[in-house]
C-alpha cells in the first residue's frame, strides 16, 4: 500500500510542476504587451500555485508525515 501511494504521490507532483508551469507560460503569453497586466499575472501565479501546493502538500503529510513536496523512495530509504 505504501507502494501505491509513493507513486501517486509522485504523479500528483509531477502533474503539479507541469500545471504551474503551463499556466507561467499562459499567463506571460497573454499578458505580454501590457505592462500593468505583468503584476496580475504575478498576482494570478501566487494565487494559483498556494491552492495546487497544498493541496498535495497536505496530501504527502497525511500519508508519509513528512511536509515537503517531493517524497523519497521509501523502498530505496533502508538499502
């Protein structure tokens, strides 16, 4: 069970990098002509990367107690 939960922790990781960091490349795409908008796109980043991290954050805490948002090998931790 540990297993199975290591590996969709890394997949809800993995699937977080690139989430944030499509939405990065929305957001200074859109907004690359006005430079007011530049600080909403800041403003949207921070926003949007809180509510992914702690979401998976939360979720490595509840099934590892660790609080970080890359879990080692549990397997590879006793060799």
């Amino acid at each position: 069970m540990k297993v199975f939960l290591f590996r969709l922790s890394r997949v809800l990781s993995v699937v977080t990098v690139l989430l944030l960091l499509s939405f990065f490349h929305m957001i200074y795409d859109g907004f690359d002509n006005r430079e007011n908008w530049k600080w909403y796109g800041i403003f949207y980043i921070i926003i949007f990367s809180y509510f992914i991290f702690v979401p998976i954050l939360t979720y490595n805490w509840m099934s590892f107690g660790k609080f970080t948002f890359w879990i080692k090998n549990p397997n590879k931790e006793n060799e």
